[in-house]
C-alpha cells in the first residue's frame, strides 16, 4: 500500500497538482534556493504568477539569519484565486500556503536574487552595522534602477537598514520599523 501511496504522490507532483517533499538536512539553505523553489511550485499551480518578496520571522532578535522561524515568499497573480504565499522552514522544506495581499505600490517582482540572507549580513558588518535584528525582509523597489534589496530591522534604535542584492549597498535609516 505504502509503494501505492508514494507512486501517486509523485504522479500529483510530476503534473502540478501537489508539491515535491524534498529530504532536508534540517540545516538552513540560503533565500535563493528557497524562492526558486517556491517559484517552481508556483509555476505549476498559479501560471504567470510573480515573486513580490520574501519575509523572514524570527523568534527572538538575532544577528543571524539562520535563526529565521519561517520565510514567506509572496506571490502576485492577476488569475484566479488572486495574491497568495508559500511558507517554507529554515531548512527549505515547504511548509503551506497562505491568503497574501502584494504591496499596493512601489514594490516590482523580485529580480533575479543571488546574494544569501548570509552574504547580506556580511554587507552589513563591513558597513560597521552590528546590531541585532528582529526581522529581513527581500523586495524590488519600483524605481528606476532598483534592485532586490534586503531590509533588516535593527532592534537598537528600530530602524531599517538595506542591503542591495547586486550592488551590495548598505544604506541606513530607510525607515522605521
């Protein structure tokens, strides 16, 4: 019964209709493995759909982003069954999906991401930011020339400090958080 049951998870998943558990180490993965899996998953059940951003959620200010709880990585759609998210663990493991509303404006489909949730950490310890964070944020501002860009919230003084994914930029006091 049990060669049945794994025979038809894997015939749902090969034709979109359930998604791939994937054995994990239970060791983070970087951000950008993570989008392009929820991207790949999205592909199937949400044609056209678009990544509007990634939100990490911790459990206690961290200067570590491996210490995230949960990444929610939200999708745009003009189809069917409007905005939604896919919630993954630290690890990659997909975890459900959600109801998400995409940012009403000034916010474009995340571009191309290579630079880890690590690496962005880097960025800002070379930029003498060392202070504590309670949470990351992944978005594209609508600008002319923006990039995917990084937002921590630094819990000394609760300001936003960002992280550019291409030019490795750090700007402080983007905002409150």
């Amino acid at each position: 019964m049990r060669v049945v049951k794994v025979v038809v998870a894997v015939v749902l998943a090969m034709v979109g209709l359930a998604p791939v558990a994937v054995a994990r180490s239970g060791e983070p993965v970087g951000l950008p493995v993570i989008i392009a899996e929820a991207v790949a998953l999205a592909a199937g059940e949400h044609p056209g759909s678009e990544v509007y951003g990634a939100y990490g959620t911790f459990a206690a200010p961290t200067s570590d982003p491996g210490e995230a709880t949960e990444w929610l990585i939200g999708f745009g759609t003009d189809g069917e069954g409007g905005d939604f998210a896919y919630a993954y663990a630290p690890d990659g493991t997909f975890v459900e999906a959600r109801a998400w509303e995409r940012p009403a404006s000034g916010v474009g489909p995340l571009g191309q991401l290579d630079l880890t949730q690590w690496d962005a950490v880097v960025r800002l310890r070379d930029a003498g930011i060392d202070g504590a964070f309670d949470a990351v944020a992944v978005r594209h501002p609508a600008v002319f020339e923006g990039e995917p860009t990084y937002y921590f919230c630094l819990v000394d003084g609760r300001e936003t400090v960002s992280v550019g994914a291409w030019t490795g930029g750090v700007e402080t006091g983007v905002s409150p958080c």
